[in-house]
C-alpha cells in the first residue's frame, strides 16, 4: 500500500490543477463575454456620434455661404468633413 500513496497524491494535485484551470477558464470566458458586451456599446455610441457628427456638418454646411466670415467656423467645418470621409460616412465628397 506505501506504493500507492505517491499515486495518490499525484492524482490529488492533478485534480487540483484541472479545478485551477477550469475556474480560470470559465474567469477568462466571462471576461470575453464583458468586453465584447462594452465594445457592441462603445460601437453603438460611436455610430450615434457620427450620425450626429454628419448632421452638424450637413447644417454647417449649408449655412456655410453666410458664415464665411468666421473662419473658425469654416476650419470645423473641414475638420468635420474631413473626419466623415475618414470615416467613409459621407458618400458626397465632391459636394464641399
């Protein structure tokens, strides 16, 4: 019987592992499961900012001729434009 006692206990340790492993994995897969969660919502915001962003632009834009004389309005105006191409949001880039 002395000769099962390492035997024993080896299988004791590995059964311990196996339950580290398994706790770390099922660990590992909620976290996955969370941040894929965030990034869906960080996505959805992102789409609603734009969608915003393009109709600040369509706005600016249109009221463009009246405001040329405020260039900073004009240089947001371009940097919007440019980020909605960037973005390939903005199917008319020939209309600016």
């Amino acid at each position: 019987m002395h000769y099962l006692n390492p035997v024993t206990e080896l299988v004791a340790r590995q059964k311990r592992k196996e339950w580290l492993y398994r706790k770390a994995f099922i660990r590992r897969c909620e976290n996955l499961r969370k941040a894929e969660t965030e990034v869906d919502l960080l996505g959805d915001q992102v789409e609603v900012l734009l969608g915003l962003l393009e109709k600040i632009y369509n706005i600016l834009h249109h009221y463009s001729p009246v405001l040329q004389q405020y260039f900073e309005v004009l240089d947001i105006l371009n940097m919007i434009r440019k980020q909605l191409i960037g973005e390939v949001l903005f199917p008319s880039q020939g209309d600016c």
